[in-house]
C-alpha cells in the first residue's frame, strides 16, 4: 500500500481520479467526486446523499444516474422496505480513494508521507473500505456458492436492508438477506446474516439476529418458519457463539475457511 497506491511517484497514486476523468459524460467533475465521496462516508440513500451535499434530492438525480450508467455506483432494493434503495461505489479503487486518500490528499501528495497517512488511515480503511466489501462478498456468498442445503433453499435473490421496529422505536441493518422462490405464496427469507470483518462474534450478536427475525416475522411480507441466522466473521466466534450454532439448527457460523473455501470460478 505504502509502495504503490498512496506513492505519488506511481501510476497507481492517480488512477482513481483517471477513471473519472476518461468518462465522457461526466462533466462536472467535482460534482460527481462530490456524490462519490458522500456514499465513500456512509450516506448511502438518496435523502442521505443530498443532505450530505446540502442540495435538494432533484438536483443530484441526473448525478446518481449517470454515475449507474457509468458503472461506478451501483444502486440496491432494500430487502424490508418497498420503494427504498441504497447506493455503493462498485469500483474498488474508487472507493479507496475517496475513504483514503481525498481527505488527506496534500498530505500524500510530497513524497515520504505515504507511510505516516497509512498509519493514521487504518481505522479509516477498515471501517469505509473493508468492512463494506467484506459485506458484500458474503452476500455473494450467499447467492453463488453456499450450499442450497444450508440455507433451506435454492436463493431467489440475496439483498441487505434496514428493518424498522415500531415498539422500540428503533431501526436494525441486516447485512444479509437471503430471499427464496415464491412458488405463488409469501416469498420464503431463508436466511438474515450478520457480517463483521474485525470482530470476534458471540451470543449478542445470534440474539440480535433472533430478535430481528422475530421483527420480521410481524411485518408479514416474508415466511420466516424456516429462516436461518447466519454469522459471518473475519476474526472468528467465541465458544457461546459456537455452542450456540452445536445446539441450535438454526445458526450458521462462517468463518473465512468456510466463506473462501467454497468458492469456484
């Protein structure tokens, strides 16, 4: 990292603002590094983005839409809420960029500091950068590679989404959901998962996935008589989390074995 990406004396420093300027339709460049860099920052609805930039969600349509078309964002259903999407940066290295390296780009730009502007952007990194990615490789997980045996169900479509919780008042995010063929009844959800890259995972967290399938079974719109909890995690699960997946049929632990294990070209 120190070597090529953030060395101003390599290609690589300056690819990610390349890719935006060899797009032909995107005029306004710091408008569109604008609406990038709100979605890099978490604000990744619509509402959130125009509130992030101050302007009304009609003047950053045509934006969003051109950078679909350009295939640098990518936008997403929510799994629980009709008529809702999200948004994501589908190119990798933009992503970084705008996570990275754009708040600290005086710093990177004199030689020497790449190694001092890593260091302070780990946390940065792991949370704008790897985390998101790591979601989003389990989702795809989920619906190429995992075993149909293991999820209950061959999956129609594998999504994410907030689930609203009237009696608390609260709102939960599922990193994982695993929607099966209708068959001309309620679309069965085989699956909600949890992922956490840096995180050792434990009982909180099969209980909260349990809690949230409680929610989403009052709502109705999914069957959930045989939806399972799957937790996925790059550092591991302690021994209640295990003991939990021993003696409950219901949950799932993927660990990085298992997620990289079965994946096939």
């Amino acid at each position: 990292m120190i070597r090529t990406v953030l060395n101003p004396e390599t290609p690589l420093f300056r690819e990610a603002r390349y890719l935006l300027a060899e797009e032909p339709d995107l005029r306004d460049t710091a408008l569109y590094l604008s609406v990038l860099g709100a979605v890099a920052e978490g604000n990744t609805t619509r509402g959130g983005i125009a509130g992030y930039l101050e302007r009304k969600a009609t003047d950053i349509a045509h934006p969003i839409n051109v950078l679909e078309d350009a295939g640098l964002l990518q936008r997403e259903a929510d799994a629980f809420r009709a008529n809702r999407s999200t948004y994501r940066i589908s190119e990798p290295l933009i992503a970084f960029y705008h996570a990275v390296m754009r708040p600290v780009w005086p710093q990177l730009e004199r030689p020497g500091n790449a190694a001092r502007v890593w260091q302070a952007s780990r946390r940065r990194f792991v949370a704008n950068v790897l985390g998101p990615h790591f979601e989003q490789v389990c989702r795809e997980w989920a619906l190429h590679h995992a075993d149909p045996d293991l999820l209950g169900g061959l999956p129609a479509h594998v999504g994410h989404g907030v689930v609203n919780d009237p009696p608390t008042r609260t709102s939960h995010e599922v990193d994982v959901a695993v929607v099966g063929v209708a068959d001309g009844t309620k679309p069965p959800l085989l699956a909600i998962g949890e992922a956490k890259w840096n995180d050792t995972m434990g009982i909180a967290h099969i209980d909260r996935l349990r809690h949230i399938r409680d929610v989403i079974t009052r709502t109705g719109r999914y069957d959930t008589s045989r939806t399972k909890l799957l937790c996925f995690s790059g550092t591991g699960f302690n021994d209640k989390a295990r003991r939990a997946a021993d003696t409950s049929p219901d949950v799932e632990l993927v660990d990085l074995p298992k997620l990289y294990g079965t994946l096939r070209p």
